[in-house]
C-alpha cells in the first residue's frame, strides 16, 4: 500500500533556466559567496564554463555550517 499523500491545485514553480543557482560568473579574484548545507560544488565544472580557478571550503559561519567558494584565479 502507497503512503503518499496525493496533492491538488498545486502550482508548478517557475523553472530557473538560464539562471545559475550560485553566482560563479559574477565573482571576481579573492570574492565569496557561502552556500548553506554540507553538500559539495562541482567547480570543476565552472572552472570549465569560465575559465576561473576556484576553491572551496568546509566552514562554520554564524552557528551555520556549509560551503564557502572563493575565486582564486
């Protein structure tokens, strides 16, 4: 038996195409940006995309944990 609740008249959000979820593109050399949770950044990927080099880190900001991208070439 299937114990999911089945939903009505639920609105599909607006899809963020063309829109990066982080502001990679935007950084300029020694700038962050700290993304919330424990998850990993794939900058590889952005490295590819722009041609930067970038580094990130494991921190705790403000009792928050999460990941902290710098740009660094």
């Amino acid at each position: 038996m299937n114990h999911m609740r089945i939903d009505a008249q639920i609105t599909v959000p607006v899809a963020n195409i063309g829109r990066p979820a982080y502001p990679f593109r935007d950084l300029s050399v020694g700038e962050s940006f700290f993304v919330l949770g424990g998850k990993s950044l794939n900058v590889g990927y952005w490295h590819k995309q722009t041609g930067y080099r970038y580094t990130t880190r494991s921190v705790t900001e403000n009792g928050r944990t999460g990941i902290r991208v710098w740009r660094v070439v």
